[in-house]
C-alpha cells in the first residue's frame, strides 16, 4: 500500500470533513399522534408527502427561524392537522453547535399533513 504524498493529506482531509458534515441524520425526533379518535389508531397515515426546511436558531433559541407551514391547506382554505414531525441534526450541525457553544444550532425540520376528517354518514 502506497503511503498519501503530503498534498494529498489536506484532500483526503477536507472530503472526509465534507461526508461528515453533509452525512444522515446524527439525531433525529420523532414526533406523532398514535391513537386517533374512537380509540383507531391513526398514527403514520398522511394525507402529504415529507416537506422539508432548514432552519437556524441563534444566541440559545433567543432568535429562531420559525417554519411556517403552508401545504396542509385544502383549495376551500380549510386546514388540515399536522401528522408527523421530524427535527434531524446531522453529525455537522451538532460539530457546529458545539464549536459555537450553542451560538448557532442549524437542524432539518419535516412534517407531513394528515388525511382529511372524512364526515360521518348518518
């Protein structure tokens, strides 16, 4: 096996610090309803598919970019409720957070919109 020539050190340096930094998810919370009303379970059944942001949050949560979420509304303008959140950080975000001492915290927030109420036929 050939040893790295000096130039090529800083390479193999930076590229693995990029897979890193742009890897899967390092930590991720799951958030969704597991029981729905009259006791069925509703839990992971979307009426949407993932919809994704980044965001950041500055000085301890002090400034926070909010996510707004727009697709669970039907064409009437009526709402749908939220069925699963998801808030991911990734092995470089965590790095980030650290190195500031929590300064700056980026994460990837998802959701997904439930399924329309369906009314009842009487």
């Amino acid at each position: 096996m050939e040893k790295l020539k000096p130039k090529q050190k800083p390479i193999l340096i930076i590229g693995l610090f990029f897979l890193l930094m742009t890897g899967g998810g390092c930590s991720t919370v799951h958030v969704y309803q597991a029981t729905g009303p009259d006791g069925r379970i509703s839990g992971n059944q979307p009426g949407t598919e993932w919809e994704s942001k980044r965001v950041n949050t500055f000085l301890w949560g002090g400034i926070r970019q909010d996510v707004i979420i727009k697709n669970c509304t039907l064409g009437d303008g009526s709402r749908l409720n939220i069925e699963e959140i998801k808030i991911e950080k990734n092995f470089g975000s965590m790095v980030a957070t650290i190195l500031t001492l929590g300064i700056w915290e980026p994460a990837k927030v998802s959701w997904r919109c439930a399924k329309p109420i369906q009314g009842s036929h009487d």
